[in-house]
C-alpha cells in the first residue's frame, strides 16, 4: 500500500486549468492531474428578430464604441433588414431596402469615422447594390453594378484610408470572381473587373485587409471543388 500526497506545483499551464502534483510515499513517482478552473462565459441564445421568416445570411460588425450593428435578410418579405445594440439594449427592427426582392447574403463594414457601409444582392434585378449610414438616416439604395446576372455573396472590406473594396459572384453568363473599389478621395466606385475568370469561380468570397492595405481574398472554384486563393498589394 502506499499514500499519495497532493500539492501544488508550478507547472507552466494556461489560467483556465487548475494542475495538482501527485507524489507517492512509497516509491516517489509523479504524476499530475488536470481540471478547469474558468469555465468561458457563454450567454443564453437570444432572439433579436422573430417576425416573420428572418435572420438568414446575418452580417455583424462593430464600431469604435463597442456599439453592435447587424443586417440580414428577411425572407418574408424580401427585405434588408438592421438591428443595433447601443450597449445597452437592440433596438427595434428595420427594413434598409423593401424594394422588390432584396437584400439577401450582405456584407457590414464600418469605416474609421463609424460610418456604416453594406453590400447586398438585388435578386428581382440582378445587381450589386449598396448602401450607406453616418446619421440621420441611410442613403438611398445603389446598384454598383448593373451588367448581367451579379452581387451574390458579396464580401466587403476597408482599407486604412477608408477606401472600400468588395468582390463579389457574377453568375450568367460569366461565371467570375468580381471587384469593385471606392475611392474616398474621388468620391467614386471603378468600373468592375473579373479577378478569376477560369471556369466556375468565384462563390462565397470572404476579402480582408491586412495592415499594409494588401488585399487577400479567399473564394470557391464551383467547377473544381476547390478553394481558391488570391492577394494584392
């Protein structure tokens, strides 16, 4: 028979475990025992919007306050919906766009200043549409662009200059990674070029930033079951 004495050591381990060094008496082998400690605090779901058929393809970003800002698509209706959470409390609903079948699979972003900008698919006309908020109230809706069948799964993002930059699916007939960019200083959006045009390419694009303003983009190749890579600096 022979006792084990518990004790405390000084092992090098996270701050969400507790480590107990175990010593046996008889014949002085080790060994260590592991058990949490911080559990990580984790809210009860709540449900933010619950008319109606809504909350499908959410985007949430969140400005230099903490303050949260939300859009989704409400299927029911068609619309772009936007919710915020002031720290306090959400507010109530709204629809952004309720014109035609809109505002499906958008994209948030909030620039420096915390001006709200949203990219966002006009199904009933194919397009790329945009819109934007730095108070009162947001701007009216715009199709960035027009040209065939575009704007789905669209991905946006802001340089360091508050530059916008977006890419985005364009389907029938090209089937292409497209993008976009919006120059603060000339107060203008370029015409649209393809990045990848090799077969089907270009769904589900996620674009992000880095702290040199190079652009990286990560996307779907459809025809090869691939994913997909690209960068520019």
């Amino acid at each position: 028979m022979f006792l084990l004495v518990a004790q405390t050591t000084l092992l090098a381990v996270t701050n969400d475990v507790n480590t107990t060094m175990l010593t046996s008496e008889t014949n002085y082998e080790d060994s260590f025992s592991v058990s949490a400690r911080n559990d990580p605090s984790r809210s009860t779901p709540v449900s933010l919007d619950s008319t109606d058929n809504v909350g499908e393809e959410s985007s949430l970003a969140i400005d230099s306050n903490d303050n949260l800002h939300v859009t989704y698509y409400d299927q029911t209706n068609d619309n772009l919906e936007y919710m915020t959470h002031d720290g306090s409390s959400w507010s109530t609903p709204i629809s952004l766009d309720s014109t035609d079948v809109v505002g499906s699979q958008p994209s948030l972003a909030i620039d420096s200043n915390d001006k709200l900008h949203v990219t966002y698919y006009d199904d009933t006309n194919a397009n790329l549409d945009y819109m934007t908020y730095h108070g009162p109230s947001w701007s009216t809706p715009v199709s960035l662009d027009s040209t065939d069948d575009v704007g789905e799964e669209s991905s946006l993002a802001i340089d360091s200059n508050d530059n916008l930059h977006v890419t985005y699916y364009a389907d029938y007939p090209s089937y292409n990674l497209e993008y976009m960019t919006y120059d603060g200083f000339m107060q203008s959006w370029s015409t649209p070029v393809s990045l990848d045009s090799t077969d089907d390419v270009g769904f589900d694009s996620s674009l992000a930033i880095d702290s040199s303003d190079n652009l990286h983009v990560t996307y779907l190749d459809n025809t090869n079951y691939n994913l997909e890579y690209m960068t520019y600096d």
